[in-house]
C-alpha cells in the first residue's frame, strides 16, 4: 500500500510540475476557449514553434493535453477541464495572499 501511495504522489508531482512553467499556463489558457492548431498556438502566445512544441510535448505526457494529426495539422484539445479549476484556484489563493499583504502594509 505505502507503494501504490508514493506512485500517487509521483504521478501528482509530475502533473503539477507540468503546470509550473509560465508558457504552460499561457497555452492552457488559449486551450480553454476549445482546441487549436500548433499552427496557431505559437504566434498567439508570441513563441517559437520548437520552443511551444515542446511545452505541448509535456503537457500532452503528463496527461493534460490530447490531440489528433491530421496530414500536417496537429490540433491540441484540454483533456480534462478540471485542470482550469485548480489554476482558477492557484489565482484566487494568490489574490487572497495579496489582499493580506495589503491590509498587513496599511498597519505600518
């Protein structure tokens, strides 16, 4: 049982680790409004194909992202979309450390 567990904690360090990374972030957030191309992904977050290629690489193995080939074109999809919920959650935990620290300096 103590196994299985660590293989738990591996696999959720994997998936977060694939979060952690600001381009990641950047290309789930175009993801969210529905699949794209790579052909579009990499102009609209202003990066370069190999280097957005890459960050769709890892995102796609740690089981975030999926996609299709279609002759030339590889269209990227979110898998699950619960993976928005927890970036919506990481923004408001940051919100909230800020508006503590705001009220923690207007003392001073």
């Amino acid at each position: 049982m103590e196994n299985i567990q660590h293989k738990v904690y591996e696999n959720q360090a994997v998936f977060l680790k694939a979060l952690g990374q600001p381009t990641r972030l950047q290309i789930l957030d175009l993801l969210k409004s529905g699949e794209r191309c790579v052909c579009e992904i990499f102009p609209a977050i202003n990066q370069e194909q190999a280097n957005v290629s890459k960050h769709l690489t890892i995102l796609k193995q740690s089981g975030i992202l999926e996609s299709r080939k279609e002759g030339l074109r590889v269209t990227y999809w979110i898998k699950n979309k619960e993976v928005l919920d927890l970036i919506k959650g990481v923004s408001l935990m940051l919100k909230n450390q800020a508006r503590e620290q705001r009220e923690i300096l207007s003392h001073l």
